[in-house]
C-alpha cells in the first residue's frame, strides 16, 4: 500500500513523493486514508465516518467501498 507515502496537508492536498503525483482530498478522504493507514477495518471506518458525518452505517460503508476503489484506480493500493 501507498498510502502510507502520501503526505497530506489539513486542506486535503496529498502529494505521493514516489510518483511526483498529486491528489485533493474532501473530509471524508482525509479521515478515511488516516485510519486505512493505522490498519482500521472497513467495518470500523464505517461506523467512525457514521458517527462523525451522521449518516447510516451502511452508507458510510459504501462510500469507504467506492473510495477504495478509487485508490486502486489511482495505483495507490492493490
């Protein structure tokens, strides 16, 4: 995983200094590559992105879903 490589700034600005690229990130990005990071499930992002945003559990879990599968879109996971 790449994701340990970004630096990422408080406005969401991430650079990945392996590649030069770079990426912005909303909120809910920031906080779900922080605890993708520290190894945190997608189940336990879920409930985490549930409890802050107010929303459902299983709407804060697809978006984790589709989250991730942008970052393998990008090549920022495998």
């Amino acid at each position: 995983m790449r994701l340990e490589n970004l630096a990422i700034n408080k406005n969401g600005f991430a650079f990945d200094p392996t590649t030069g690229e770079t990426f912005t990130l909303n909120e809910t990005a920031i906080k779900i590559v922080e605890l993708m990071v520290k190894g945190e499930s997608e189940k336990s992002i879920a409930q985490k992105l549930s409890e802050e945003f107010e929303v459902s559990s299983q709407e804060a879990f697809n978006d984790v879903l589709d989250f991730k599968e942008r970052l393998k879109l990008y090549g920022l996971i495998s």
